[in-house]
C-alpha cells in the first residue's frame, strides 16, 4: 500500500451523543492528523446526524482510522472516500468595501466570471456569496484579495459519493430496530 498522503472524505453517520465528537477527534489527534474541515448535518432520516470529516493521510492511516471510529457504540456506519469518488462543494462569504463596488468595474467583473452572487448591499460594505470546488474558491479568494477583503469565512466541506453506499438501507433499518 501506498505511503502517499491524499485527500479523503470521512462521512461518520451517528446518533446524537454528547461525547462522542470528543472521542472521534482523539482518534485523529493520537495519529497527529489535522483535520481539514469538518460539517455536522441531518441526514435523510430523523435523529442521525452525518458527519463530513476533510483529512490528508495515508491510505493505511485512513483504513486504521475508519475502522476506531467504526467501533464506536454510537456510530452507525463510516466511510472514506477520495476526491475522485465524491462530488463536494464548498461555500465562502466575502465582505468587501461598497465603494469598490461603485467604482471598480473589474471587481463586477471578476463576480460575474466566477459565478459568485452579491448577497447584500449597503453603503458601507457588500457581502459576495461563492459556492464550488475548492480551487474556485481559492482562485476567487487570491482575485479579491487585492481589492481588499473585510471579512472572510469558508464553510466545510459537503459531500455525496458517485457510487451508491446502500446508507439509506442501514438507516432505515436502524430508525425501525430503535423505535422497537
């Protein structure tokens, strides 16, 4: 196996239990493996929440480590996937003074090019919304940043993989053993 370091995404389908993020960051910290970003959302079924962990790692590394958090009581279910394997999307808020707004045609332009949407407008300040693949973001970042940028925020990565996981299946299972 390889000793390259990749990309992976975690995806770590769980109850709701205090505690328990806790014991999955120790997993990674007692590896010294940083995590990239992190997102905690509802999934398709009531009452079991998705984790969406980012990491760079070792393919070894990333089997160890989805196999701890595997073992964890209020895990339902974990996976990994690469890049390649996921179609991911990131979001980033920009606020920028109002009046390069006004008078900098080339800022309306580099929104208009990379797709981004003006959130809010007023006199003081602008606020500009981008979704996409992380190199877009960051191309739209290193762009505005000679304009200079207020403020600055970048959520966590949101994924879903290409193939099918059959999660929906262990879900619903899941949801039916426990209301029984």
């Amino acid at each position: 196996m390889s000793k390259k370091t990749n990309k992976y995404t975690v995806s770590v389908y769980t109850e709701d239990s205090v505690g328990l993020l806790n014991r999955i960051s120790a997993i990674f910290q007692r590896r010294h493996i940083n995590i990239e970003s992190f997102n905690s959302s509802m999934t398709e079924i009531e009452s079991v929440q998705r984790w969406t962990i980012l990491i760079l790692t070792t393919e070894v590394q990333i089997k160890k480590i989805v196999g701890q958090i595997n073992k964890q009581i209020e895990v339902i279910k974990a996976y990994y996937h690469t890049d390649e394997e996921t179609i991911y999307q990131e979001s980033c808020l920009f606020k920028i003074k109002s009046s390069l707004l006004f008078d900098d045609r080339q800022i309306q332009n580099i929104i208009k090019e990379s797709n981004a949407v003006i959130v809010t407008v007023n006199p003081e300040f602008f606020v500009i919304e981008k979704s996409g693949r992380t190199h877009e973001l960051d191309g739209l970042y290193e762009k505005l940043s000679n304009y200079g940028i207020l403020q600055y925020v970048r959520s966590a990565r949101i994924a879903v993989t290409k193939a099918p996981l059959m999660i929906s299946e262990i879900l619903t299972d899941f949801k039916k053993n426990k209301n029984e």
